[in-house]
C-alpha cells in the first residue's frame, strides 16, 4: 500500500483543517475523558454500566461467547504489538518512504500503552469480573484494549485514507476497520472484564491521542517539504 504523495499546493490547505478539526476533538476528548476520570476518583456508580451490562447479559448465546472471544484478541497486547510491528517495517520499506510515518507511528503506539498503563495505576478501578483468558486482569479504567485498538486501527485508517486505492475500496476497508474497533470494545463489555465508562474513557483517550500523531505527521511532512 503505498500512500498518496500530496502535492505543494494542498499541503497549507490540509495542515490548517486538520489542526482546526483535530484540536477540536482532541479538545473534546479530553474534556469528556476528564468528567469520567473525575467521577471514577470519587468512586461514582454509573447507571449506563449495570444498565449496558444488563442488555449484554440478556442477548449471550454460545455462538457469540465463541466470537467475541476470538474478536477480543484482536485488541490485546501480544497481536497488537505483532501487528504494530509489521506496520512498522512495511512503513519503513515501502515505495513511498517517511521516516516520520514510523516514528510517529511507534510513539502513538508506545505512548498510548504508557498511558493507560500509568492512568490504570492512578485510578485504581476495580473490574466487574477478573478473567485471566481474557486479559481480565489489573485494574479497569482506562481499557487498554480500547486504547491501543482505536490506535493502531485508527492508524491503519489514516494510511488508507492516503493511499492510491479505489475510494470504493478506501471506504469498505475503513468501514471495516471502523466496525472492528466497536466490537473490540463491546466484546470487552460482552465477556464482563470492563465496564461500558472504561470502554468510552479508552476510545476518547485513544481518538486524541491519534489525532495527535497525524497532526504531528501531517505538520511535520509539510515543513520537510517546504
């Protein structure tokens, strides 16, 4: 997949709407993720939480016990340092070389994993259920595989966004990517290991940590080539 070279001219364009679109959200995110954050230090109940895992209990079947625990996977540690790496070497090796697609790239990834390992530390949440199979274990908010799924996820829809594909085929692959993040964080909820508010703390934490990076990448690149 090689990624789309933008021309001089749309360069300025592109920076300036990404920035104002990006630090709104990053603005956004961060103010919803401080009103969870706030009420989890104080110890809050969250009716949403036992409501949300009351409808999850009430629709579980064997065949979706078998598929969320196959979709969980792919938001845990092991797969998406597996996966981040072999981004990281097609990145490195493709026909349109950036170093700075890998390097933003490697510390999106590293640096969301510090974080929610850090905040996870700081708030002390206590799971619904600890379930070793699952990666249950330690404590809740923020979930880390919503942070590092909406990530490398978001990540991979940012690269194929810019790549020369069919906008048909950009726009399948991205709906895609986009339905798997949702699941990977319902599947969390599903298998009881997470609360819905560590779900939703994790996928704002992660959207603006992400719309940081490609600020960073996008801003970056435009000076290299000024």
């Amino acid at each position: 997949m090689e990624l789309r070279k933008a021309r001089p001219s749309e360069l300025p364009k592109l920076s300036i709407s990404l920035l104002l679109i990006g630090f709104i959200v990053i603005g956004f995110g961060f103010y919803l993720f401080g009103e969870l954050a706030e009420d989890v230090l104080e110890e809050e109940k969250f009716a949403i939480d036992q409501v949300v895992q009351n409808q999850v209990n009430s629709f579980q079947t064997p065949w979706l016990n078998t598929a969320f625990r196959y979709i969980t996977e792919a938001g845990s540690v092991l797969w998406l340092t597996i996966v981040s790496v072999i981004i990281a070497v097609f990145l490195l090796f493709s026909s349109n070389k950036s170093m700075w697609n890998v390097i933003y790239f490697a510390i999106g990834m590293l640096g969301i994993s510090l974080m929610t390992k850090l905040l996870k530390v700081g708030f002390e949440r206590q799971r619904p259920d600890v379930l070793d199979q699952y990666d249950g274990t330690g404590f809740s908010f923020p979930s880390g595989h919503a942070t590092g799924s909406l990530l490398l996820y978001g990540f991979l829809i940012y690269f194929v966004s810019l790549s020369p594909w069919n906008r048909i085929w950009k726009t399948i692959v991205n709906i895609m990517l986009t339905v798997l993040i949702l699941l990977i964080g319902l599947s969390r909820v599903y298998l009881g290991v997470h609360y819905v508010t560590d779900i939703a703390a994790g996928f704002l934490l992660g959207l603006s940590w992400l719309i940081m990076c490609i600020i960073a990448i996008e801003i970056t690149v435009w000076r290299k080539r000024k």
